[in-house]
C-alpha cells in the first residue's frame, strides 16, 4: 500500500498541476481526447528499443501513466460533479 499511497500522491499532484494550468474548461468530449492523446504518449514510450522507435519514445513511461490517470479522474470528478 506504501507505493499505491505514493502513486496516488503523484497523481493528486499531477491533477494540481492541471487545475494550474485552466485544464478544467474543457468538455468530456475534449477530455476524452486528451485521455486518448496520453495513452498513446503510454504506447509511444514503450515502443523504446524498437527499430520503429523515434526519439521521443524514450519518455518516462511512469510520468505518461500519472497523467493518464489523473485525466481519467478529472473526467469522473467532471462526470459526478454533474450528477
């Protein structure tokens, strides 16, 4: 649970990060595109070593998984809140 907790603490600040930077006006829809544009920043990094591989696959996979995550929360935050 300790690794869980530190997890969640960097995705509680990547969703900081985000308010910060006026993410939280977009539409579901938009949201949704942004989710799908940072899955596929997940699927490009693990592409690393590949002979198809381009520079940027080298990202730091982890940080691409935080910001999935933290997406996908402000969509539920967004989806709930409009209950």
């Amino acid at each position: 649970m300790k690794l869980t907790k530190e997890i969640l603490r960097d995705v509680e600040q990547e969703r900081i990060n985000q308010i910060a930077q006026h993410y939280e006006n977009l539409s579901l829809v938009q949201d949704f595109i942004v989710l799908s544009e940072e899955v596929g920043e997940v699927a490009q990094a693990l592409q690393t070593g590949q002979t198809w591989a381009k520079l940027s696959d080298k990202q730091d996979i982890y940080k691409e998984l935080v910001q999935v995550a933290a997406v996908a929360i402000k969509m539920a935050e967004k989806v709930k809140r409009d209950k």
